[in-house]
C-alpha cells in the first residue's frame, strides 16, 4: 500500500515571534505564556531584554531584567493595585534603554487573562484609549485574549481613576474592603491600615462629623465612600410602603456609608455583622455589614459601614482670623 505525503499546516499569527508564541503589540512590547521562557536563548534571539511575569510562580530565568507579581487567574485577585507598577516597569524599559533597544515580554501561564490585563492596563494609559478600545485592539492582535470578569471590571476602576491608583478615591477604599472580606472571610487578623485613624485623637482642619448626643468626633468627610444613586423604591420591591409615600422618598441617601475607623476595631472584629454605637456615650449610629447593605437610594453597597445622617452632626472648621 502507498502512503500519500502528509502535510501538516500551522496557523501563526502575522506578528507571532518565530519559535514562540509572543505576539508583538507594539514596537518593543510582546505579550506571551509561560511557554515562551522554556528557551531563553530565544528570547534573546528576539530582541527581549525585559520579562514581566504576572503568575502564581516566579520562573527559574537568568541574563534579562525581570519582574515578577504573584497573581492568581481568580475573581479574588487584587490585581488593580499593581497595574502601575507594572505600566511603570514596561514603559521604563522601553523608554531609557541606552545603546541597544530594549524590549518586554510580559507574560503569565497561557496569555490570555493576567498578562493581557496589564498588556491593557498598559495601552489604556500611555495610548490614552478607553477600556473597551484597548481590549479590542489587543483582541485584534491575539483573538485567543479573554480576561475574567473581575479583571475587567478592575481595569473598569482604573479607567475611573483616570489611570493612575488613587489610594485616597472612594471608590479604590470600596475595592480594597471588598478585596479583605474576601482574604479574610473569618474576619481576623485584619490589617492595620484598614481601619481610618481616628480623628479624636488627630487634628485636622478636614471637615468631620460628630455624635449629635455627645459630640464626640466620629469620621472624617474623607472617609466617606461614596456611590452611584440606586433606582429608588423600585429597588425595594419586595418591601411594602405605606399607602401613599411618595415614591421619590427614597432617592436621596439617608445614611453616610464610610470606611471603617479605629474606633470601630473591636465591634467588627469576627463578626459579620451588627450596631455602630458611639465609643463615648453608646447611642446607636448606624450598622455594619461585612456582606453588605442596602441604601435608602437602592445602591447594594459592599462591605457596609453606614453612620445615619439624622444621628452625627457635620462640623466645618472656620478659619477666624480669615474672617477680619
């Protein structure tokens, strides 16, 4: 019996490195997987002088510049906080290279979700696009690309923060408590820097807000996170309202819902959730949901720490000697 010849065809990308699966997305940026390190002497051969891993391991590679950032492909991985880290590590690698042009790889296990979100991140903030036109040229280069939903909504977060982290924004805080719950589901142990200092023990000319039984000073304007009005009473659907309440009753927020104070540590400790109560006279603030809560407007909120509006009084400091 005669055997016909057998040809076997493989698809390569247009801008595919040879001997690897790294496609470029820009002069001197190439986004790949992991198997792309398996020979180093290619990635030389390529022009790649730079490697930024973003994995749950850090590979065994020596003779190029590297970082690495442990991330895992999972919806409980904070990878927002690192994302100008790593656009700081490619965009100093392509911009102060002497001599020779420098080149990054950056890459994760298969490269197609963490190493794509920063490959984004990274467009996002020095091609000044939009989310949604980053990923898609990216898509367009590697149609194999497909980050988690978590991940996207991060980079959602970051687009909102006009791509730089902003420690101090309401919407980072919010991010931040959600990612502790998270890490920490017994609610132990919790790191410091969680909880906001508390302001009777600091000064500050920032407007705060007092306990309108005792005065006693409670939260800073700062520590208030904000959000996004909810749909009103239609959010509440499976509640009944008393016969004509105006529906528009509900619209407007009637608790501040703030990071967590220091003064709160040892009623949130190990408990999902539970009273605020004023640390000098004991009269009810508000309550606290690790889990979340409802606001008056609609809006889930997610952890909860709401101080009622009709239980703390707003205090701005007058500068006296401005006013002569």
């Amino acid at each position: 019996m005669s055997l016909k010849p057998l040809f076997v065809f493989c698809h390569r990308p247009p801008d595919c490195i040879y001997g690897n699966t790294m496609i470029a997305v820009e002069t001197g940026l190439y986004i790949g997987s992991v198997a792309d390190l398996k020979v180093p002497a290619d990635l030389t051969n390529a022009g790649i002088t730079h490697v930024l891993t973003v994995d749950s391991e850090e590979p065994n590679i020596s003779g190029f510049h590297t970082k690495f950032v442990h991330a895992l492909d999972d919806p409980s991985t904070d990878l927002l906080s690192r994302l100008d880290g790593c656009v700081h590590f490619i965009t100093e690698a392509l911009t102060t290279s002497v001599g020779k042009p420098s080149s990054v790889l950056v890459h994760c296990h298969v490269g197609q979700s963490r190493s794509a979100a920063v490959v984004t991140a990274y467009l996002m903030k020095t091609q000044k696009l939009n989310l949604q036109d980053a990923y898609t040229k990216l898509q367009q280069l590697k149609p194999d690309v497909k980050m988690n939903e978590e991940f996207l909504d991060q980079l959602g977060l970051y687009e909102s923060m006009n791509c730089e982290l902003d420690m101090n924004s309401p919407l980072y805080k919010q991010f931040r408590l959600k990612k502790v719950t998270e890490k920490y589901p017994e609610l132990q142990n919790l790191p410091k820097d969680v909880f906001a200092a508390d302001p009777a023990q600091t000064q500050n000319t920032e407007v705060v807000y007092r306990c309108r039984k005792c005065r006693r000073t409670l939260f800073r304007h700062s520590s208030i996170l904000s959000h996004y009005l909810g749909s009103g009473a239609s959010a509440f659907s499976h509640k009944r309202f008393s016969a004509g309440r105006p529906a528009g009753d509900q619209t407007e927020c009637t608790s501040y819902f703030i990071e967590p104070v220091q003064w709160m540590e040892d009623a949130l400790l190990g408990v999902m959730d539970g009273q605020l109560l004023c640390p000098k006279c004991s009269s009810k603030l508000g309550s606290f949901n690790w889990y979340g809560e409802q606001c008056s407007c609609g809006r889930w909120v997610t952890p909860a720490f709401q101080m009622h509006k009709n239980r703390v009084d707003e205090i701005k400091h007058v500068n006296i000697s401005a006013l002569k």
